[in-house]
C-alpha cells in the first residue's frame, strides 16, 4: 500500500475529498536543483491537489489523515496510461508499413499514418480502461487512518477548487 498525509477538506456520503501536497524526487537527487524537473518545480512550485477518496472512517473536515492506494492498482493505471498508446502506436506503425505499399503509399507514409492511428486507439482504449474503473474500489485511493483531528473555520477555502 502506498501511503500519504493529507487533509479532509470536504465529506459526502461514504466519500472525502483531501488536500495532499504533491511530491517530486528532487529532494533525494545528488543534482538536487540542477535539472529540468527542478526548474518545473520552480515555475510551478508547490501546488496542492485535491483528490476524492473513499472514506470508510467517516472523517470530518480538518481532520489530518493517512491516504493509501494498492501498488498494484497504480502499476496497472501506470502500464494503460504509458504503455498501451505507445505500444499500439509501434504496432500500428509496424503494419502500417508493410500494408502501404499494397495501397499505393510509400512505406514511411503509411507507417506514419497507423502510427498516429494506433496512437489514438490507443488512448481510447485508456478512455474505455478508466471508464470501466472508475467505480472500482480496487483503483481508488482510501482513506486509512485519522493521525489528528483539528475542525476548519466554516468559511475554509481550500487552495485550489474541488
């Protein structure tokens, strides 16, 4: 399970929605400030997200909680979000290449050409993978803990919109 503190900012009915600060790996790297991912951090800096998470703990606003996600369920989000569109783009582009010429295109075009569509069917198939995950509590962050609890001012605005 992979763990992070975060804040309740908001409850609904078996759901929570917590402020977690987002992390790079600057901060163990020997190149410390000296790289691309650095100057990002910089122009962007520290920006909070706001994530909806399952709340089985009943947790109200302000309380300080520890949030978790299986390790398999991101390896898996991980491998549909990066691998399969490029995968499908290398295999399209691949049959691409050796169909064109039977339709009259050169082999470069037509491996440009279902290379880009295997690009987007690609990211559809990603489209159709988070749809049908999307209510599965397997890829869904929960709420594991309370670690303090500390009530927010009724006028609370968190840093970013939910």
């Amino acid at each position: 399970m992979i763990e992070e503190k975060a804040v309740v900012v908001k409850t609904g009915e078996g759901v929570a929605w917590v402020q977690a600060g987002r992390k790079t790996a600057c901060g163990g790297c020997a190149l410390n400030k000296g790289c691309g991912v650095s100057v990002l951090e910089r122009m962007f800096g520290d920006r909070m997200a706001i994530l909806q998470v399952l709340d089985p703990l009943s947790t109200r606003p302000g309380d300080e909680v520890i949030i978790g996600i299986r390790e398999s369920a991101l390896v898996r989000g991980s491998v549909a979000v990066y691998i399969v569109p490029l995968l499908a783009m290398i295999l399209f582009a691949m049959l691409g290449s050796v169909v064109a010429p039977h339709l009259g295109l050169s082999a470069e075009t037509g491996s440009i050409l279902a290379g880009a569509l295997g690009f987007g069917a690609g990211f559809l198939w990603v489209s159709l993978f988070s749809r049908r995950i999307r209510r599965d509590s397997t890829y869904q962050p929960v709420i594991l803990r309370v670690t303090e609890s500390h009530p927010l001012p009724e006028r609370y605005v968190p840093l970013t919109r939910i």
